[in-house]
C-alpha cells in the first residue's frame, strides 16, 4: 500500500549550532532550513558537524554494516561538442586520442567486470553528435542479452537532454520527451539514471563552468521524468571551483526539494516510486583544466584590498546570485581540501534529509579520507575502481580492489556488505572467508593512482564567456 510522505518540519526560530534543533535533524524529527544549513557549513566546529552527520546517518543506517558495490565505469566516447572548462576528458572529435568505443571493446569491459563478480556499469561519455539512437538501444540490448545479471546505470541529465535535441522525440515539454527517451532506453535494457552534471546548480555558476550545460530546472525535470516512470537515480555535486558556500547549500536545498516532489506525487514507504536513491558529492579536481588555472584566492591584490571571495558575494541560498555583484566572479578559484569536503559532506547528510544514501568520495579524496568520510555521514564507499577517465584526466584519482576496500570499511569499525544497484545488501562479509581477511600479502593490493596526462586545456578566453544554449554533459566519475 502507498504510504502518504510527509516532508520533515523546519524550526527556523532556532540557532543552527542549537544542540536540541542539531539532536532533532540527527533523530528525523526536524529538517535544516538553509540559513541553518549555511551556518553549519561555515561556522560548526568540524568534529561537531561530524558528530551529528553520524548520529543521522546511524539512525538511517545503523551502527553495523557500511556497503560498496562492484562496477566499472565505462566511458564509451570522449567526443563531445561541448565546453566545460572543469573538464580535461573531452575531445573535438579529430585529435588522435579521440575515441568511440567499439560495442565489442564495450562488452570486453562489460566481461571483465561480470569476471570479478560484479554488478552494475556507470555508462556515460561525452556529446557525440555522430552517434544515433540505434546506436544507443543496440549497445543496451548487446549488454542486457550477453550479461543479464549486471544493471546498465548509465547517462546523465544532460545527455537526456542531448537525445531529446537530437532525436526529436515526440511531447510536450521537457519531462514528457524525457519520457519518451527513458522509455525507449528502458526497453532496450536501461536500468537506472546516474546524476551526473549537477555540478552546481545556481545559474550564476552553471552559466560559467558548464558552457551551454543544460540548466538547472531541466536536469531536475529529466530526474522526475525518470521518478514518474518509477525509475531510482541519484544526484551529485562538483563544487570548490567558484562558487560561495550559499551555492552549495541552495544546490542540496533543489534536490531535498525535488525529491520531497517526487516522493510525494510517486509515493514512499515499503513500497516507494522513483525516487533519488543516493547523494554523491567531490571537490573539482584541476589539473589540465581551464577553469584550474584561474588565479587562487586571494591574491596578493585581494588580500590587500580585503576582498571577499567573488562566489560568496554572488551566491544566495535561492540560487538568485548574479554575476553583476562581483566583478571579480569566475575570476578567482576557491579549491577545497579535505575538511572543507567532511565539512561539506556532513551538511549534505544533515541537510538533505530525504535521501537515505550518502557517499564517501574516495575516488577524489583518497582511500583514507574516504575511510574519515564514514563518520561524516557516508554510508556508502561507492564502488571498486578498476578504471577512470574524466576525473583522472583533472587530477589523482585512485584505484583499489575488493579486498581493500573491505578493509578500509573495516578498519573503519564496520562490517564491510556488497549491494547491488539499489542498495540491497547482497553478501555481508563478517567472516573468515571475507575478501580482506583472506588476505596473506597485502602488497598484492596496493591502492593504484590514477592521473592521465592530457592535450592543452581550454583557453582562458572561454572563462569569460557567458552561457549558450549548446548543452553539455557531465561523464562525472561517480554518480
Ligand atoms: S564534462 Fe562531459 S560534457 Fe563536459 S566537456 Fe567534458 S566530456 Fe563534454
């Protein structure tokens, strides 16, 4: 039976650092207003903030098993006709590591996967104009005969929209086009839409870093297309480049928003409709980007001139910032460090207080700050890595196998379970026959990093370019 979903209530008369307003979020007995959210993310002592995003996420989870699962992302192209500057993966299509993967390529990788008994593929790649809707449902139903035990989690937003302007599909407006795609990507073996290309969503921002990605309210509206057909997704953050902190906060407001939409009109309970299943943010990684090499803040003039970081003068916690209040905004790059990522990992599990998953970014982060994150509100250590492409052409990122990534789950105080896309628990590994305790040689193991040299970054005049209407999608290394 359906259960009726009622949003938690907000105490805005309470101070954000209140022990009773903070002991009532932990417990889902009240919910954040973003002024709260913001101070918490600015002001909270660290251990304190972490405190409570573990209490919240014990109470949703327990104090026993965190879970990882094992999948592989595949990247099937790097062409991609658009321009985010935060990113080092795409290729114009005539340079000579620009790649389409052959389906035979793509089902090797599928194979390889399937081999170390996994379950799920995190499909996406760049804005390939040369690539038709044949193509797309030949290679979903090429996977879905040859490995029928593994989920094709795959596209994005951004892509969705990319298919609704290639293709032409029939509807009116964005979210019944969206359906139509889903639909024919579902019966070809879809099985559930990753969030990639949130990055930040306060127009402001987006219009800067994501030239011509699709905006905020279409990325949300493809998300509840896919909801309404009872499909699960998730939603994601890229922040530590120019945005404030406001930008941050308004960005996990929208999806606690939107999902309290969908679960509302979709339902909720035991038996619930689409809905976003978990959250994953990161910090931008840099490296061979354009927008990774804006001056930093401050520099000597903004110290001198005691200037405030451009982002924050812009950013509002309802995404109304304009780049007219800071002439300097989209000029200075604000990158963020580990705390500033438990910081901002812990207000997301406390904030957005309908969405049950919360992951560790250990791919970005590291495989011990991952471990950290488990105390900040993760539940989740995403997914072995056997390969990486777009965030490892901005920066390190890391690679680890089964074995380890139990330990650091257990080493962390938790008895480490294998789930499957949708986060049902498919083996608990509390005994001797787990993979990290059967273990002799650990220097079998070692915690492989990542970092792909690549071709020339954008030019620094895209970073002055305003928004077009071209759209662009996120290959994001998590979901
Ligand atoms: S992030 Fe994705 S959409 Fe943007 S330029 Fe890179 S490959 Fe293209």
């Amino acid at each position: 039976m359906r259960t009726i979903y009622t949003p938690l209530p907000e105490l805005p008369h309470l101070d954000a650092r209140d022990p009773g307003l903070l002991d009532a979020v932990a417990h889902g007995a009240a919910r954040l207003s973003p002024e709260q959210g913001l101070d918490l993310l600015i002001h909270s002592p660290l251990h304190e903030l972490g405190r409570y995003a573990d209490l919240r996420c014990r109470d949703l989870h327990g104090d026993t098993i965190r879970t990882y699962i094992i999948d592989r992302n595949i990247n099937y192209t790097n062409i991609c006709t658009a321009k985010c500057i935060f990113c080092a993966f795409k290729r114009k299509g005539d340079e000579h590591d620009a790649y389409t993967l052959e389906y035979e390529e793509l089902y090797q990788k599928v194979q390889e996967l399937s081999d170390i008994g996994g379950t799920q593929i995190l499909m996406q790649g760049g804005m390939n104009p040369n690539l038709s809707l044949d193509w797309y449902l030949e290679l979903l139903n090429g996977i879905r005969e040859r490995f029928p035990h593994v989920n094709i989690h795959s596209f994005s937003p951004p892509e969705m929209i990319e298919f609704i302007n290639f293709f032409g599909p029939p509807g009116k407006g964005i979210i019944e086009q969206s359906q139509w795609v889903l639909n024919k990507l579902r019966e070809a073996g879809m099985g559930s839409l990753p969030g990639g290309g949130g990055e930040i969503f306060a127009p402001a921002v987006r219009s800067k870093i994501g030239m011509g990605k699709c905006d905020m309210e279409a990325w949300l509206q493809v998300m509840y297309a896919a909801h309404s057909l009872g499909m699960f997704t998730s939603a994601s953050m890229m922040y530590g480049h120019i945005e404030g902190y406001a930008d941050r906060v308004h960005h996990m407001r929208m999806v606690r928003e939107w999902q309290d939409k969908s679960l509302l009109d979709f339902g909720a309970g035991e038996e619930p409709g689409g809905h976003y299943l978990g959250f994953h943010s990161w910090p931008f990684q840099p490296d061979n980007t354009a927008l990774g090499r804006l001056p930093h803040w401050p520099t000597e003039d903004d110290k001198l001139a005691g200037l405030d970081f451009p982002g924050d003068v812009v950013a509002q916690l309802d995404g109304s910032g304009t780049k007219e209040l800071d002439s300097n905004f989209g000029r200075r790059l604000r990158l963020a460090g580990s705390t500033e990522y438990l910081r901002t990992q812990a207000v997301s599990r406390l904030m957005i207080d309908n969405v049950y998953t919360i992951g560790s970014s250990w791919v970005t982060m590291g495989p011990h700050i991952g471990q950290v994150a488990l105390k900040f509100g993760a539940n989740d250590m995403g997914s072995v890595m056997m390969e990486e492409n777009v965030v490892s052409s901005a920066g390190t990122t890391y690679c680890l196998d089964e074995a380890v990534l139990c330990r650091l789950l257990r080493e962390s105080g938790f008895v480490p379970a294998q789930r499957d896309s949708f986060y049902d628990v498919i083996k608990t590994h509390a005994g001797p026959e787990s993979p990290d305790l059967m273990v002799k040689d650990w220097s079998e193991h070692r915690t492989k990093r990542l970092h792909i040299e690549t071709a020339e970054p954008a030019p620094m005049a895209e970073l002055t370019v305003g928004a077009t209407d071209a759209l662009v999608v996120n290959a994001g290394a998590e979901d």
